[in-house]
C-alpha cells in the first residue's frame, strides 16, 4: 500500500512538474524527468524560471 502510494507520489510530481514548466513555456520532457527525481524541488525551480517568450 505504501508501495503504491509513493509511486503515485512521483508520478504526480513529474506530472505537476511538467505542467508548470510548460505554462511558463520551457521544454515539458525534461521538466517531468527533473519532477520525477527531484519531487516538489523540481516544481519549485519550474515556478521560478522565467517565462519565455515565443514570437507571434
């Protein structure tokens, strides 16, 4: 149960992670990797980065 629990966890910080960074518009793929290693480290360094900007 716990097994299946932390699994969930990861995997939902990847997900959370990549949202993050592609709302800011950073590249998703890395982003979830860094999620799924790092956790909420990774969603807090994905809020902070800058906003990038894409030509019209």
């Amino acid at each position: 149960m716990i097994t299946a629990l932390i699994v969930l966890f990861v995997l939902s910080s990847g997900a959370v992670t990549a949202f993050v960074a592609g709302q800011r518009g950073r590249d998703i793929l890395p982003w979830y990797l860094f999620g799924l290693l790092l956790g909420p480290l990774a969603w807090i360094a994905a809020s902070l980065a800058p906003k990038r900007h894409t030509a019209a």
